[in-house]
C-alpha cells in the first residue's frame, strides 16, 4: 500500500484528477454490481443445492423401496407352503442320493477349463483356488456333474436344463419345482435363488447353478464366503427377526464379482428346517441410481459401502468406479471424498467438494441404512455446470462495470486536461529556468484565476533573483581569479540579501584562511611536522583546518613509529609492527614496512617448524610460505635437504616391511651421501645375507617334502643364523636315520617277518612314532603265531585249540571269526555222527517194515479178484435202470412245454395292467400340474394384491381383479385336488390289480420252475445212470490194474530190503571216518560269520 501511494505522489496532475474522478465514480457503481451479483448468486445457489438434494432424496426413497421390496418378496416366498415342500423334497432327495466315490473326469474337466478360463477372464491378475474339488461331497460330486458338468447348455444358462434324465428322487423334485422358482428369480430380477438345509449346510437347490450348488456353507470350499455368514445369521434369527442381510463382497462362484445376498428361515413341520437365500442383481441398483432426471450432462448419483467401494456404477468413470471393477481394483475404484466421509459418519448435507476424479463438484450426500448397514448416497455435479447462471450473470455485469469504466475515464480526462494546461504552461517556464539556468525567462499569465496569479508571482521572483545572482557571480569570478577582496555592494533582500552577507563573509574567510596554510606549508618544507593552525574558522575551513592538522599529526606520529620498528629489526625483533592508523602514501609506507618485518617473521617460523618436525621424526614438513630473494633460496634449500632426506627414509620403510613379510629381494635403491649412503649399504648387505640363508632353508623344507633327507644346508652363515643352520641339518639328519629304520620294519613285514623292531636312540614325536610301529609289529606278530598254531592243529584233525590272546581292531574280529569256525566245524562234525547212527537204524526199521509190506500185497491180491466179481453183476443191473429213464426224460419234456405256455400268458395278463397304471400316473402327473399352476396364479394374485394395496386409492379397482384371480385359482385348485383323489382311488385298485395278476404269475413261474426241475432231475438220472455204467465198467478194468501192481510192489519190496541193508553198512563206514577228529567235550554253539578285513 505504501509503494501504491509512492506512486501516486510521482504521477502528473492529469493523471491524478483522472483517477480521482475514476475512483470517485467507479466504488458505488462497483459496489451496486458486487451486491446484486451476491444476492442473485445465492439465490441461484440455493436452487442447486436444493435440486441436488431432491435428486438425492428420490434416488434414496427409491433405493428403501428396492430393498422393502426384496425383503417382502422374501419373507412371502419363505412362508409360502410350495416353497417349504420344495425344501423338504430337495433335502430328502440329496440325503437319498446315489452318490460316486470318485471324481468323474468331466467334472474335474469343467472346473480346470471352462470355469478357470471364464475366471482369468474376468480377473486377468489371478488365478482361481486350487483344491475346490477336494472338499465336495459325493452328493455334491454327483450334482455337479449332473446339472453342472454334464449340462449341454453354456455358462450362464445352465438354469435353462429342467431334468437329466435320471428319474430318481432329486430328478423328480427339479422337474417339479424348478421352473417355477427360475420364473420368480426372472421376475424379481434376482441373480440367483438357494434353498439351504440347515442341519447339514448343503445347498440343495440353486437356479443358476454356479459352483457353490450342492456344497456346504458348513465345512466346504465356501465355508468363508459372506452366503455362509448370510447362512449362519438366518438360521440365528430370533424373536421379531425375519430375514438376514449380508453387504456385497466378492464371491468365487461368480468368478469373484461382488455378491450381496438376503436370507430368510423356512418352516418345515413347525421348525426352520432350511433357509431361503436371494443373490441380488448389481443391475437393479443400477437402474435406479443411473436414471439422470435432473442432473444433466456432468452429474450423477451412485451408493458407496462402508468398506468406501462402489454399491452402483458411475456414470462419468464406468471403467474403475463401477461394482465389479471397484471391487477388482479397490486401489483405483475406492471412494476417499469428503462427501463420503460425512455420509458414512451418520451426517447429511450438501457441499462443495473435490470427487474422486479430483474435478470440483457440488454433492449432496446422505446416510442410508440398508437392512442394518450403514450406505453413503453421493449425489454430485460439477461446479463448473452447477453455477453456470451464476457465471453468466457475473459476466454481464462485469461488461456493464467495463463500460462505466470507459465513460467515467473519458470525462475525467477531458475535466482534467482542460483544468491542467495553465499549470502546463507554468511548469514548462519553471523546466526552462531550471534546465537553462536563465532568469530573463518569463510565463505567460493567461487566466486571472489561482494559476494567473501564481504566474503573475514567479515572474516578479525572477525579477529578483536576475539582479541577485548578476552581483553574485562578479565576486565569485574575483574569488576563482585568487582575488579575495572584493564584495556584493547592491541591495538584496530577503533570502537574497542572507545571500549576499553569507557570500561577503566567505571570501572574508577565505582570505584569513589561506594565509594560515602558507605558514604550515613553510613548517614543513623544513622538516618540522609538528606545527598547527591555530586561527578560528568555520564550516568547510573549519574542516579543512581540522583536516590539516590531522594529516600533520598523522604523519608526524608515522614516522616516529616507522623509526621505533627498525630499531626491533636491527636488534632480531620482527615482531613489533606500526599499529597506528594511517591513509594514502602513509598507510602504503606503512604496509611497506610491516609486510617486510613480516616476511622476515615468517621466514623465521617456518624454518623453526620444519627443524623442529625433523627432530620429532615428521618427514612431511615444508616451508609453505611465499618468500622472494635470499629467503626464496634458503627456502628452497631447506626444503630439498628434507624431501631427499624423507625419501631416504621412505625407501628404507618399504624395504624393512618386504623383509616381515618375507621378501628379501628388494634393496634400497634411492640416492643417497654421507652418512645415509653408509645407512644405504649397511641395510643392502643385511638384506642379501638374509635372502641367502631363506633360500638355503627353503631348499631343504622342499627336498624334505619330496622325500629327500640327504640335503643340508652349506652356505656359510654367523650369528643366530649359523645357529639356525647347525639345528636345521641335525634334524634333517635324525629324521633320514627314523625313516631307514622305519623303511626296513616295513620291508620285513612285507616278506612276512614281523619281528623286525626300530633300535634308534629318538626323543619327541619320533619317539612316539617309534614306540607306535614297535607296538604294532609285536601284536601282528603275536596275531599270526596263535592263528598259525590253531591252523596247524585243525590240519591234524585236533579241533580243541582256540584263539585266546588279547586283540583289538580287526585282529579281535580275526580271532573271533577263527574260534567260531573251530566251533561250528565240532558242532557240524558231531551232528554228521549223529546222523550216520540214525540213518544205520533206519535202514534197519526200513528192512523190518518190507518184510510187512510183502505179507500184505498177498492179502490185498486175494480181495481184489473178490471186486471184479461183485461189479460184474452191478453192470447188469444199471443198464435195465438207463433203459427206463429215458423213457421218464420224454413224459418230462412234455410237461415243461405245457407250463411254459401259461407262464406266458400270465405275463402278457401282467403286462395290460402296467399299462394301466402308467396312464393313471400320467393323469396324476397333468393333475399336479393344473395344482402347480393354481398355486403359482394364486402366488402372482397375491403379489398383485401386496402391490395394489400400495398403490392406495389407485390399485382398489386391481386389487378386485387380484381377488377374483386368486378366488378362480382357489377354485382350479379343488377341483385339481378332487381329480388328484380319484385318480389316487384308481390307482389303488389298479395296484391291487397288479398285486393279483403278479401273485398268479409267480405261482405259475413257480410251476414251470417246479416242472423244469423234475424235467431236469429225469434227464440227470438217465446221465448219471449211463455214468455210472461207463464207471463200473472203468472200475472193473481198475481192479485188473491193481491185481497186476500189487504183484510189481511185491517185488520192489524185497528191492528196497536190499538198498536198506546196504545204507546201514555205508553209515558205519561214516562213522568211523569221522573219528579221525578230536573233539572238544561241551562246544557251545557258533554262529560262523563272515567278514571283510581291509586295511582301512
């Protein structure tokens, strides 16, 4: 503000009478527009917000309707009769079911390619679960196959299958009512149905027929998913609780797009034996929150769940802020606004706001509850089309405020340049003067006003000033000639006449003050700096007096200090500097001699630093500090004579750290004179004897691990070295000596001789290695002599000596393997005696036994000629026999051809009443049909009645109608029941039929059973009579046989009494070969092992 006003003061007076009158004019016309732009904005306004809010309040009231609505369709499906005996058939039918044991291969087909590529297509980034299969039961295996797998229809048509063909109980119950619960699920435009029994969980019934049918929300693959808590919720309802809501989440079995499901308990006999469950349709929402009455071309409505993901599809951003995708992509399709944020808090309002596309927008938002969950209603526009009339309204009176503008600038214009072009003219003059420097100037006086008169009065004031100023430069042009006597002598006044006296009294003072500089200037040229002038003066004299004597003073104490420094300097003190002030050629003088002094101190400094740091062993130290002349040179000297020094050093610190570790060929290489080129030599020399000796050592540690012991060290060495020389090849020597002995104990061993012992004087490891080989040959030794001696022992038949020293190792298991095979070799030799004696009395026993045989042959001969007579005459009498039972076989066939006959006209008798009873079951079927339909008329009568009774006034005439339908579907519905009757009635006495006509022809199978068996038995008898003549005439031949054996067994009897008797004397040679050996009394049993010896 205060630049503002700075600017203003600098601006001409047209410019200023310009903004003046522009600023007068311009704030209440301003403020006129600002006011009414304000009222009309508000107004206009309050009409957006309150239309958003209708918006929203229809959209909302719209919504409550929806769900009202499914509830009651719900909870009147739930008590409805058909619905309860389609539970309780569908649960008695899978309960019954005749379920695989195994997956079928279809079924595992479907689920890893149309259902995994229907998923993957829908959700690109994921993969479907695997083991859904393992957790089915085999009534779900079996469903799913059926209705599923096996269904010829598409995915997503899967309903349009009514049977499979199966006809068992299940088939029957989906025939009966699946059409119509597919009819009401279309009707009030559900996703899906399920009927869920609620002792074991299984879904027992679904329309769509998504994977989750036939599973169990208890313990199945769905067990987690938000239709097993619906589940579990409606079967926990108590009191005045009826239904069960659970909120949209993503569901596997519809390829994980969001699901939102009601439930309802149904009552079976009195107890909510299932759960009536509806799967809503996101598309029902849709149509509601989509419709765009009133929002037009950027607004939109849509719900928001309480997890802040979509409940309906946007309309400005379908791609990620619809249901499916907002579920898919919560990262993207999430809700994070303001708006909702108070909506989902319980508050309702209207509000300026940035949406989820980051667009300003005004929204409307509100609560609302949904069967006990807390939804958010965003109804939204954007501002830009929310407060276009606000806008335009704004811009026509901005273009008024434009052209006001242009009015009121052209009038001040012309008021102020007319009242400014006098003052023009008088500021021109003033310029002129100003510029020219000329008072002979004159303005011109147009007007008689303000501005004529001031004209008229700055020409009298130049007037003045022309006389003034002429006197005045005369004494000025004296006073610049060096004439500082002449005056003003004309009469002035006012400012002028000051003027005039101050001008007299300054060459006054001029001319006093001149004459005092010429007396200082005298003082000085004789070399006296200590004069002052002393007279009175003032302003610029008084300065330049003060001036003078300064510089007098100044130089006066710069050269005693100058003089005092030098004096330090001769006496070696560079220290003391010139501290006082000092300006111009002094102060250069100055800083002349102070930057010498301090040259010197440097010089000085450093050099005792460098000295210094040498003394400390710091070799890094330099002079640094620039110098010229003399100082440069021994600057330079001195720093030479330390780096080579430092190099000498560095070069010897390299050579001394290869020397600990172990390299001894490098050498100190720098230059070096004097005294550190003896230092030089010194080091070389003990380096190479170093090296020597090393190599020499590092000579025979190779020949030694090699083998070789005949290298010793021989180059001459002093000191610690040939110390080290001397123990080196005493070792070398000990270790050849252990390793000859040591190598001629193992040569004896390999030529069997075990007594070879090392006699070698040895101490340390060498000792222990000596007493270890000395150990080991005396217990091989000792091994190989019990093992030899037991050997020689076995070789002469005495099996009484054993192994009895005290081993270890494999020597242990040697003289264990040995003495088992001593003793299993007694054990085998005692028991082949043994033997040999048994064998001696069985030949014996043998012998007596023949003898007995031979008695009995003769015996056995004799009855068998008794035999042979005896089948002679029983052949004779079977042949009459086989004679008469042919006869019996043709009477038989007879008979069977006769029962046969009326066992077929039974059937064809049992036959005709089938077919009765097949028409009266279709006669029933057509009845419960007509039934299903009346119950379905009176179902569709009765939602119209629920809908004319909200309609009020409107639906009384409907409502008629629907009472009259349901009355006629009543109607249709008793006299389909009387029908029903009848034909149960018929049907009853057909089965009695049936039971009769069946009875009659079981008897008469029963009959020809009976007849076909005796038919059987005749036929039987004639074969087993002729068997039986073929058998005795075969047991005749038989008995000659045996006569004619039994005369062979006599004779290989008395054979086998002389292989007897040669066996007893073969066992008593045995015997006595088998003496030979000495066995030991009371040998335990051996078990004989078998071992590997190594050398491991």
């Amino acid at each position: 503000m205060r630049n503002l006003i700075k600017h203003f003061t600098t601006l001409n007076l047209t410019k200023k009478l310009t903004i003046a009158f522009l600023l007068v004019a311009l704030f209440p016309t301003a403020g006129i527009i600002a006011i009414a732009l304000y009222h009309s904005s508000s107004a206009l306004q309050e009409q957006s917000y309150a239309q958003l809010g209708a918006v929203s309040e229809v959209k909302k009231n719209a919504v409550l309707r929806y769900f009202d609505g499914v509830r009651d369709k719900l909870q009147m499906l739930a008590i409805n009769p058909h619905t309860a005996k389609a539970a309780e058939s569908f649960t008695y039918a899978i309960a019954n079911l005749d379920a695989p044991t195994h997956i079928p291969q279809n079924l595992r087909s479907f689920y890893q390619t149309q259902f995994t590529d229907k998923f993957i297509e829908q959700n690109p980034e994921k993969m479907p679960p695997e083991g859904l299969l393992d957790t089915l039961s085999p009534e779900g295996i079996e469903l799913q196959t059926r209705y599923i797998a096996n269904n010829t229809y598409p995915l997503g048509e899967k309903s349009r299958l009514v049977s499979t063909g199966h006809l068992d109980n299940y088939d029957l119950a989906h025939r009966e009512f699946h059409q119509y619960f597919n009819e009401v699920s279309n009707v009030f435009e559900l996703y899906d149905l399920f009927i869920i029994d609620n002792h074991t969980g299984i879904i027992v019934y679904s329309v769509f027929k998504e994977l989750d049918f036939a599973t169990s929300l208890l313990n199945g693959p769905y067990a987690e998913s938000n239709l097993a808590k619906v589940f579990s919720a409606a079967k926990a309802l108590k009191g005045e609780q009826t239904y069960a809501f659970a909120d949209y989440e993503q569901y596997l079995p519809s390829y994980n797009a969001p699901a939102s499901f009601i439930a309802a308990p149904i009552d079976i006999a009195g107890t909510a034996g299932a759960t009536l469950v509806f799967q809503l349709s996101v598309e029902a929402l849709n149509s509601i929150m989509t419709e765009r009455e009133g929002l037009g071309k950027s607004g939109e409505t849509y719900l928001v769940g309480p997890d802040g993901l979509m409940r309906s599809d946007s309309y400005l951003d379908p791609l990620d802020h619809s249901v499916v995708n907002s579920f898919k992509h919560p990262e993207k399709g999430r809700i994070d606004t303001e708006s909702y944020h108070l909506a989902i808090a319980g508050q309702e309002g209207q509000k300026l706001v940035t949406d989820y596309n980051g667009q300003s927008v005004l929204s409307a938002y509100t609560p609302i509850n949904i069967m006990g969950v807390q939804w958010a209603l965003l109804s939204e526009i954007d501002e830009t089309e929310a407060f276009a009339a606000i806008t335009q309204l704004t811009q026509v009176l901005a273009i008024m405020l434009l052209v006001c503008i242009v009015v009121i600038i052209v009038a001040a214009m012309w008021f102020a340049k007319t009242l400014t072009k006098p003052v023009h003219a008088l500021v021109s003059t003033m310029r002129r003067v100003e510029h020219e420097g000329d008072f002979s100037l004159r303005a011109p006086v147009s007007t008689s006003d303000e501005i004529g008169e001031s004209a008229q009065a700055f020409n009298s004031m130049l007037d003045a000033l022309q006389v003034s100023l002429t006197a005045t430069n005369r004494v000025m042009n004296k006073m610049a000639d060096g004439c500082f006597s002449d005056r003003i002598k004309v009469e002035c006044k006012g400012e002028l006449d000051v003027l005039k006296q101050a001008t007299n009294h300054c060459a006054s003072t001029l001319e006093s003050a001149i004459g005092e500089i010429n007396n200082i200037i005298k003082s000085m040229s004789e070399g006296q700096f200590d004069g002052q002038i002393h007279a009175t003066m003032s302003g610029d004299l008084a300065k330049l007096k003060d001036n003078v004597n300064y510089s007098l003073y100044s130089l006066d104490n710069t050269m005693n200090a100058i003089v005092h420094v030098m004096k330090n300097v001769e006496q070696g003190n560079f220290k003391e500097q010139i501290n006082i002030e000092a300006g111009g050629k002094l102060e250069q003088l100055k800083n002349c001699v102070n930057n010498s002094v301090q040259s010197l101190s440097g010089a000085v400094d450093d050099v005792s630093k460098v000295m210094s740091a040498i003394r400390n062993g710091d070799l890094t130290k330099r002079i640094s500090l620039p110098l010229q002349g003399q100082l440069e040179t021994l600057k330079d000297d001195i720093n030479f004579s330390v780096t080579n020094l430092a190099e000498v050093i560095e070069d010897i610190c390299s050579v001394m750290a290869s020397v600990s570790q172990g390299d001894f060929k490098h050498v100190v290489e720098c230059e070096a004179h004097g005294q550190l080129g003896k230092l030089k030599k010194d080091i070389n020399l003990s380096i190479e004897s170093l090296d020597v000796a090393v190599s020499e050592i590092s000579s025979v540690m190779t020949a030694i691990s090699y083998g070789r012991f005949d290298r010793t060290i021989e180059s001459s060495m002093k000191g610690q070295l040939h110390s080290l020389k001397t123990d080196i090849n005493r070792s070398v020597n000990n270790l050849s000596q252990v390793i000859a002995e040591l190598g001629s104990v193992m040569a004896a061993m390999c030529e069997g001789n075990f007594s070879l012992q090392i006699h070698s004087d040895l101490q340390g490891e060498l000792l222990q290695l000596k007493e270890d080989v000395n150990g080991s040959t005396a217990v091989i030794n000792d091994a190989i002599s019990e093992v030899t001696q037991v050997l020689s022992a076995l070789a002469k038949g005495d099996l009484t000596h054993t192994i009895n020293g005290d081993y270890e190792g494999v020597f242990s298991t040697l003289k264990s393997d040995v003495n088992a095979t001593i003793a299993k070799l007694t054990e085998v030799i005692e028991s082949i005696q043994q033997t040999a004696s048994n064998v001696s009395q069985s030949a014996s026993e043998i012998a007596d036994s023949n003898t007995e045989i031979s008695a009995r042959t003769e015996e056995q001969a004799a009855n068998l000629e008794e035999a042979s007579a005896s089948t002679s005459q029983m052949l004779d009498a079977l042949t009459q026999v086989s004679t008469q039972s042919g006869t019996a076989v043709k009477l038989a066939h007879h008979a069977e051809e006769t029962a046969k006959e009326g066992g077929e006209l039974s059937n064809e008798t049992v036959d005709a009443i089938h077919e009765v009873d097949k028409a009266s079951k279709s006669i029933n079927e057509i009845v419960s049909v007509i039934d299903g339909l009346a119950f379905q008329t009176n179902l569709l009568a009765l939602n119209a009645a629920v809908e004319a009774a909200r309609a009020g006034e409107n639906g009384k005439g409907f409502a008629v109608v629907a009472n009259e339908v349901r009355e006629l579907a009543g109607r249709s519905a008793a006299s389909a029941k009387q029908i029903k009757e009848i034909i149960a009635n018929s049907n009853e006495k057909v089965g009695q039929g049936i039971e009769m006509a069946n009875s009659s022809g079981l008897k008469l199978e029963q009959i020809v059973s009976a007849v076909l068996e005796v038919s059987e038995t005749i036929v039987k008898i004639n074969h087993s009579t002729t068997s039986q003549q073929h058998a005795i005439k075969e047991v005749d031949q038989v008995v000659q046989r045996l006569t004619d054996l039994i005369q062979e067994n006599s004779a290989i009897t008395e054979e086998t009494m002389a292989a007897a008797k040669q066996m007893a004397e073969q066992s008593h040679e045995m015997r006595r070969l088998l003496e030979y050996f000495n066995l030991a009394k009371d040998t335990p049993q051996a078990t004989l092992l078998v071992h590997q010896y190594n050398a491991s």
